[in-house]
C-alpha cells in the first residue's frame, strides 16, 4: 500500500504524432509532355529556382505540327492563285479576259498572298513555343519522393517531385475529438523521437477545428523548440501539458475498483482493516487518476485491490518513497 499525500500534479495527454515539413509541396507540369531529363533525385538538396527536369510539350510540339500543315497549304492555295492570276494576264492581253475578271485574279492572289504571311507567322508562334520546358523547384528544399521515370509522359495532373522546406519542421498529430477540446494554441510539450531517450520542448501552434469523419479525431500541430534536423515521417511520442495542480492527489488506476461507472479504492484504516471507499476521479486518459474527492493526506491505500477484500486485516507495508505525484 502506499500513503496518499497531495502534491503538484500536471493533467497531460499522450499522443503519438509524425514529424512534418512546415512546407510540403508537389511539384507538377504545366503541360502535357514527356521527361526528356531528370536532373534530381530522392534526398537531393535543391535551391530555389534551381532546374529539376527538363519536359518536352506534346500539346505544343502537336500544335507546331498543325502550324506546319496549315502553312504548306496556305503555300499551296498561294501557288494556285497565282497561275490564275497569270493565265487571266495573257487572257486580258489577249482581249479574251475582261478587265474585271483581272482585278478577281488580283485580289484573290493577294488576300493568299495574306494568307500564307498570316499561315507563316502562326507557325513561327508555335514552332517558337515548341520545346522544353523547364520545372524548377520553387523554394529550397529537400526532394522527398520524385515517382517519375526518365521519358515518361507526364500531365499537369501528376507529381514530378515532392518538396520539402529546409529548416524548421512540425509534428503532426490526430487526437480524438472528445478529448482535442481541451487543447489551446500555446500549451507546452515534452517529446520524444521513437527510440530514443532524449527529450525536447514542443509548443501546440494549431488545432483544427474540422473532425475527420473517418477517425473521429482533430489535426493538431506542435512546433519543437529550436531547429532540429528530424527526417519528415519520424514517430514522436508526444506529451501534451494540459493542466498544472499546484496540490492533488494522483493515484494509480489500477488501484481504482470500478473506474469506469462508480469508483472506488481500498483504504486501509487505523486498525489495519481494509474499507472499501467510493472516490471521485477526473474523466481524463491517463496512467495515474486524479482523486477530486474521497482520499484525504495521509490515507494508506492499496495498491494491488484485487489481492484482497473489504473487512480483512492486513499487515501494513508502505511503498517506499510513494507521495501519489502523477499525471
């Protein structure tokens, strides 16, 4: 058994989050085309404006193509035109072809004369926009994922590269609905990288207020203390303070009977009998229970309930250094 004593006790939340870039970004074509040449990969270190691949248009290449076309038969129209134009000429001197007939023939070889110019600078246009285009990165980055292959066809539909911002990083948790409440903007954190022992400071920076339907739980953010090189995806074993007690008593929960519908725990009183007592804890997820009422300083509590019963006596023994601090 142990001795309740009240003591400052912190009401914390325990969540496991994944560590993010504060920017997270795809990259994709403007244009439908194909990769003629990938200038990065996976784990690069890119600058902003810095080239990441080179595509070639097939809309535009496919537009020039047409250009093309219209432009040869615009030539061809013009070659006609002005056969006709000569045939009516010899006609005219000749007395056969009247003056009007000539001035037809005229103005028809002048507006395909006007065609072919106007055929000839589209086609300038297009063969001018076909190429390569380049995609560059739009900030500094580190490239996380590039899931294109040399020569593939790409669309404005598909990521080229995945982007990450340098520098600072979030972690990024789900939290249950019932309990994201009680989270604020500015509460502090302890955390902790995935196997390891070593822990740093963490601010809660954003709670959204929109519930995923799927999981029943709200997005929140934290922002560690400091700039830390962390890979993006690494699992954060995060514990959120909620709440700081100057004076509480904190209890094992495995000491509570009953805890989800009328708790209670096993005291032991003076004359070493053990009494059962109804408590009232706080509703919140943790290893420990925060005792609102019904253990006082100094009660003698029973830690294992379930290796003995009200009315027996027992020989007390005191858990070393027990003082009923928890979270």
């Amino acid at each position: 058994m142990v001795e309740i004593h009240p003591g400052p006790v912190e009401i914390v939340l325990s969540v496991v989050g994944r560590v993010r870039p504060v920017n997270l970004i795809d990259v994709r074509s403007q244009n439908t085309g194909q990769i003629v040449a990938l200038l990065h990969d996976d784990g690069d270190i890119v600058e902003q404006g810095e080239a990441l691949a080179i595509i070639r248009s097939v809309v535009q290449q496919a537009q020039a193509e047409a250009g093309s076309a219209r432009e040869a038969a615009a030539r061809a129209e013009l070659s006609i035109a002005r056969l006709a134009f000569e045939r009516t000429s010899i006609l005219a001197e000749r007395g056969i072809a009247s003056e009007a007939a000539l001035d037809e023939a005229r103005a028809e070889l002048k507006f395909k004369q006007a065609a072919l110019a106007a055929a000839s600078a589209e086609q300038r246009a297009a063969s001018a926009q076909t190429g390569e285009f380049t995609i560059r990165a739009p900030m500094d980055a580190t490239i996380l994922m590039r899931p294109v292959d040399d020569g593939q066809v790409v669309s404005p539909d598909m990521t080229l590269f995945q982007l990450a911002s340098r520098g600072a990083v979030e972690v990024h948790a789900d939290v249950d609905e019932v309990y994201a409440d009680a989270l604020r903007a500015g509460m502090t954190a302890r955390a902790v990288l995935s196997g390891s022992d070593e822990v740093f400071g963490a601010s809660l920076s954003e709670v959204s207020p929109r519930v995923d339907p799927a999981t029943g739980g709200r997005l929140i953010k934290l922002t560690p203390d400091g700039l830390l090189e962390i890979p993006p995806g690494r699992s954060v074993d995060l514990t959120i303070v909620i709440e700081r007690l100057d004076s509480a008593i904190s209890i094992p929960r495995s000491a509570v009977i009953g805890a989800a519908s009328d708790p209670s725990v096993y005291v032991v009183d003076q004359s070493r009998i053990v009494r059962e007592r109804a408590i009232e804890i706080r509703d919140w997820p943790s290893l420990s229970a925060v005792v609102e009422s019904g253990l006082a300083d100094g009660d003698r509590l029973v830690l294992a309930p379930g290796n003995t019963r009200p009315g027996t006596r027992v020989r007390a023994r005191l858990e070393p250094g027990a003082s009923g601090k928890a979270g």
